[in-house]
C-alpha cells in the first residue's frame, strides 16, 4: 500500500527536523577558541572530547564532529565516543562506537558500559566535556548497586517495562537502584569543564529523568520506591543526596518538533499527551479535525500488556484502537490516522507505527486483536505498517489525524 501525500510528509518533515546536524548548526556558533550555545559562551581548551550515549548518540556525536571539522577546530577534537542501540551505530572512522541491547538490559550492556567509562577516565581535568544524550540510554548505560546481582537487575528492568508506569516512575526506580544513574555519572569524568546536549524524549521535559539522568540528580521518593521493589524482597536506605548539575541544553524535544510541524496554518498542534492510552483515546475522540486540517500530537501513551500477548507495538495499537472507537459512527469514516515512534521503533517489532483509513480498517475484523494486543499483524495483513528503519534519534511518538 502506498502512504497518502499527507502521511508521507508528515513522516519526513519529522525526520528532517530531527537531523542532529540542522539542530546543531541552530544551536552553537563557533569562533576560533570558544563556542556561543545560545546565550553562553566558552572559551575552549586545547583538547575537546565528544560522548554520547542513547538511541541517537552516534548520529549525533557525528555530526557534533562534523561541526567542529567544518569550522575549523578539528586539531582541538579529542576522543569521540558513542555507546548506541544495535544497528544504530554510523559508518564514521574516526569515531569508536559501542552498542549494547534495548529496551531489554543485558549483561552485554554492563560490558559496554565498563568500556564507555574506561574512555572517559582518559579525559583530563583541564580538558572540555561535550556530552550528548539521548533516550534509551536507561537501559544502555548501567552499573548497579554493588550488592544488587545482575539477574535481580534485569529482572526488575524487565518488569517495569511491562508494568505500565510511566515513563518518569520508572527512571525512579531505575536511579535507585544504579550506581551511575542520578548524576552518578559525574563521578567517572575526570574534568568540571562538561556542557552536556540532551534530546529529550520524556513528555514533562525533566532532564534529570532522560537516561535516567546521568549527569543530572533529583530528590528520589524513596517511600515509593520501596513500594515498588517490595515485591522482589528488597529494601533500600538512604544515600547521598548530593547535587548534581551540569550545564545542559535541550537540544529536540516532542514539544520542539510540534512547534516546527505546526508551521503551515493548517496543522494544529495539541501539544504531549503524558497518560494512559485508553485516556488519551477517549479525550481525542471529543475532538477531532475539520477537513482540511490535520491535528498533531506527541507523547508516549502508557499501555499496559498482558503476559501472552501477540505482536505490536503502543502507536500500532493506538492506530488500532482510535479506529475501532471513532469508525463505529459514519460521520468519522472520512478520518486518516497515523501515529509512528520518531527512533524508527514500536515496541519489540520492525514498524515504527502504522496508518489507517476506513476502507483498510473494514478488510479486517478487529476485535480479535485488539483483544490479543496483536496489533502489528493486524496491519501487516492489511499493508499500513510504517517502517523507517532505525532514524538514530528519539522524541517519544508522533500522533496525526486528519479528514479527506
């Protein structure tokens, strides 16, 4: 099936907009010995270093890279490392990658995570820090407790990825339990001169909880974490609440990127959606486009899956479900609905999303599998899988509607 002219735009405006190399090129001006970030300036000293950790980090420690060739500061570039998802990493020499599973932890990730911190121990303490982060580096980037065991770890990863919470409760529990998350980070960079770029991908826009906040610590509520791991027999004290903060930018967002998509007076922006997926379905329905107009929005709904579930993702069954809900009723039948994951991922499948119309929505019963959350071979049958491949980056999902 071939996407509609609207749907395809919508796809690759977005992944236009999240070039890291357009948002860079906006955000920093370079001049011989220092950089301007905004209203900031820094002078630079002779050794500049490039980290990054996430689903983005090697697209965008390499176009960081490309920056500082390009005008001219390239004898000042250091060590250029990035730790990534598999299949995310970029065809670039002069940068080391490492690549570790996600969303599910694995013991090959405290592997690569060892490896990420040896690299940054030879930064030295007069040298200048660019740290990029991404989502995704939660599961990527970890060290736990020392008397918390790695299959207890994953257990717990696991179970939080299939318990429905939201986004910020689970980087809670995920801090709590890391000797690396909540700024624990900083205790592994030899240097203070650390500006650190962060593409987020969490609906409330708090730094301190994308990746967990390596480099950024917050006030864990430790009553409801302890709540939560009480399940698996464990209780945790009180430890050091000492201040983490390095400078930071937010360099995309959700809320970024609608702002850029509403542009052209006919695309409305409805803002992040931070809630369940049956919530935001029925606040949704009660408002819905004109024709000629398409309604944008951006968010992760949270959906809770049962053990034996079938295959899908969240935007899948949101395509799902929005249809069976609002194509009950006649005067809906003219609506096109598409939502996709801006990395190029919908859950543990190859579809970033999917979309629909009425006339693919009646091919196929859909109860079934809305029932069995089964919704990824619901649209491979009918044909309206989205697949973009691995975009590199990530700012949570992109939600459209529109009449014909």
């Amino acid at each position: 099936m071939t996407l509609p002219k609207i749907a395809k735009k919508i796809i690759s405006d977005t992944l236009l907009h999240l070039s890291p190399i357009n948002n860079y090129s906006h955000m920093i001006k370079f001049y011989h010995n220092s950089v301007r970030i905004k209203d900031d300036t820094y002078n630079l000293p002779a050794k500049i270093h490039i980290f990054g950790v996430g689903k983005a980090a090697s697209y965008e420690v390499q176009a960081l890279r490309e920056l500082f060739i390009k005008n001219g500061l390239q004898d000042k570039l250091g060590h250029c490392v990035s730790y990534t998802k598999i299949n995310h990493t970029v065809e670039e020499k002069g940068l080391l990658q490492f690549e570790g599973t996600h969303p599910v932890i694995s013991a090959e990730n405290l592997e690569k995570t060892s490896l990420f911190l040896r690299e940054l121990k030879k930064i030295k303490n007069q040298d200048c820090l660019f740290f990029l982060l991404s989502g995704g580096a939660s599961s990527l980037l970890e060290l736990p407790l020392k008397q918390m065991k790695f299959s207890t770890l994953r257990v717990i990863h696991q179970d939080l990825l299939a318990s429905g919470m939201n986004i910020n409760a689970m980087n809670q529990v995920r801090k709590s339990i890391s000797q690396i998350k909540n700024g624990g980070l900083r205790n592994y960079i030899p240097t203070d001169n650390i500006i650190q770029f962060i593409t987020c991908d969490i609906p409330n826009a708090d730094l301190s909880d994308v990746g967990s906040g390596p480099l950024l610590s917050k006030n864990i509520n430790l009553r409801e974490v302890n709540s939560y791991l009480e399940k698996f027999d464990i209780k945790l004290n009180e430890t050091d609440n000492s201040v983490v903060n390095v400078k930071s930018y937010i360099s995309q967002s959700a809320e970024i990127l609608l702002q850029l998509m509403s542009v052209p007076q006919k695309m409305i922006n409805k803002g992040i959606y931070d809630g369940g997926l049956e919530e935001l379905i029925s606040l949704q329905k009660k408002d819905l486009p004109s024709k000629g107009y398409t309604f944008l929005s951006g968010g992760e709904a949270t959906l809770t899956v049962p053990p034996q579930a079938g295959k899908g993702g969240r935007n899948t069954h949101y395509v799902l479900a929005m249809a069976s809900e609002l194509y009950r009723f006649e005067e809906n039948r003219d609506i096109h609905i598409l939502s996709f994951g801006t990395d190029g991922t919908d859950g543990p499948t190859d579809a970033a999303g999917a979309y629909i119309n009425y006339a693919l929505y009646s091919k196929l019963d859909s109860v079934q599998y809305l029932r069995n959350f089964d919704s990824y071979t619901f649209f491979e049958k009918i044909g309206s899988l989205i697949k973009t491949g691995p975009t590199r980056t990530n700012v949570m999902d992109i939600r459209a509607m529109w009449r014909e």
